[in-house]
C-alpha cells in the first residue's frame, strides 16, 4: 500500500477501495505504472492475499502503463529477460476470455513487443492456460496447457517467466512456470528477434490497442533484463509464494 497514490505524479496513498493512479517502481529506475483517467484506475483492495492487499482490475478499461517504455524497455523483448507475476484471473469457472497481463505490443505478429496473458476461451485446445510470446513472428511463444497443471480461474497463483529470445535452441528460447513448480518449454519458432521499439508502451491488466481487458487482482510485479540462474529463478519464487501465501 506504500506505493499506491491517488495522482499520477505522485499525490497522496491510495485509500482502501480508492482508484490507484500510481504505481511506484520499487527499482529506482522510475518505471511507474500510471494511469491518468480516474474511471480506468484498478482499486485498491486490502487485504486479498495473506493480508496483503492487491490490484483489483474490472475487465471492463482498467489499465496502467509505463509512460516512455516503449523505448526504455525494449530490451524485454530484444534480450534475456525474467518475469514474475502473482495474479488472480477470472471470475467464474469458465470467463470464457482472453485476459492480458503485461503487454507491449497487443498480441499481434506484426508488431513489436511481448505479451503476457491469461486464455480461458472454450475455442483454444486447452482453456484456463497462460501464454508468453514475443513478436514479431512469434519466435518465442510458450503456452502453459498441460492438463495437470492449469491455472485456475480466481484462485491466486504465481507465474515465472524466463525469456531467452537469441538462444540457438528454441525449446530454451522462453519457459513458464506455476508456482515454482516444472518448467514448461513448448517454443518450435525460430524468427529472427527484434531490437526495434516496441509497438507500444508497457501495458498492465489490458492491450495497447485497449482490448483483453484483465478481470481480476495483480499484485506483484518483478521484471530482470536478465535469465536468472535456476538458483536465482528459485530464490525469487519461494521469497513470493511465502508472502502471498500460495
């Protein structure tokens, strides 16, 4: 709750239930998650998870970004890169959507960037899965489908991500895990990366084309520009399971 303000350069702390403008970068490198419309604000809701509270996002146009990052952070898509996210998506057993959590290029081969996101549409092989991708040309998309270990809807969990786009091997080039648990590497693409801008700023709980709109909380966010060590990978995820409780 220390870093959520009720202005987008700052303000005040955010009360319980009230709109967060601000997201403070805890790094020191001054990427702040903003948002200056006050009806598109995610809430703050206290005590979610183990005490703590959390992003509520409504599905509907709550959406941060990271003024300036398309530039700044195009790396993420470019370079190895680490990504945790612990998140709660969905509302009923089957929201039957497509629900982003990070994005900076709105899901499109065509574009630059990357993309986080949460499927639960019934036309997808296996729903409840997350998918990461880095584009152009999908060179890096692994999908989380393996039927024994979805991501249930509306239950928190805690996503790791390890990118690494210029890898020889394409099964290394991305892996997703739940909960700290086994490493899913399913990537068969083998495109070319990108050190272009991405196509749009850093985007959290939706797209750059405002579309896939998150319904649900997020609440943390730790991004490396590097592929952690297994070791490192391991530190990071125990240090969060334990604080969310999951």
């Amino acid at each position: 709750a220390s870093t959520l303000y009720d202005a987008t350069t700052g303000g005040s702390l955010v009360a319980a239930d009230g709109g967060v403008a601000r997201w403070e970068d805890k790094s020191g490198n001054d990427y702040h998650m903003t948002q200056a419309t006050a009806g598109s604000r995610p809430l703050r809701k206290a005590s979610v998870q183990n005490g703590l509270d959390g992003l509520r996002f409504d599905g509907s146009d709550d959406v941060m970004t990271v003024s300036g990052s398309a530039s700044s952070l195009k790396a993420l898509h470019a370079e190895d890169a680490t990504f945790f996210v612990v998140l709660k998506a969905g509302t009923t057993s089957d929201p039957n959507a497509l629900y982003n959590i990070l994005d900076t290029n709105a899901g499109s081969n065509s574009r630059v960037g990357f993309r986080l996101a949460y499927d639960d549409r019934v036309a997808v092989p296996t729903n409840n899965r997350i998918n990461f991708f880095v584009t152009p040309g999908s060179f890096a998309i692994v999908s989380d489908n393996s039927a024994n270990d979805l991501f249930a809807p509306n239950v928190y969990g805690l996503v790791s991500v390890v990118s690494r786009p210029t890898d020889g091997t394409a099964a290394n080039r991305s892996s997703i895990r739940k909960n700290g648990g086994t490493a899913v590497e399913n990537n068969t693409f083998t495109d070319n990366v990108s050190v272009g801008n991405s196509t749009y700023d850093l985007h959290l709980g939706g797209r750059g084309t405002n579309s896939a709109y998150l319904t649900g909380d997020i609440c943390e966010i730790i991004i490396y520009n590097s592929a952690l060590s297994d070791t490192d990978r391991e530190a990071v995820e125990n240090y969060l399971l334990a604080k969310w409780g999951i």
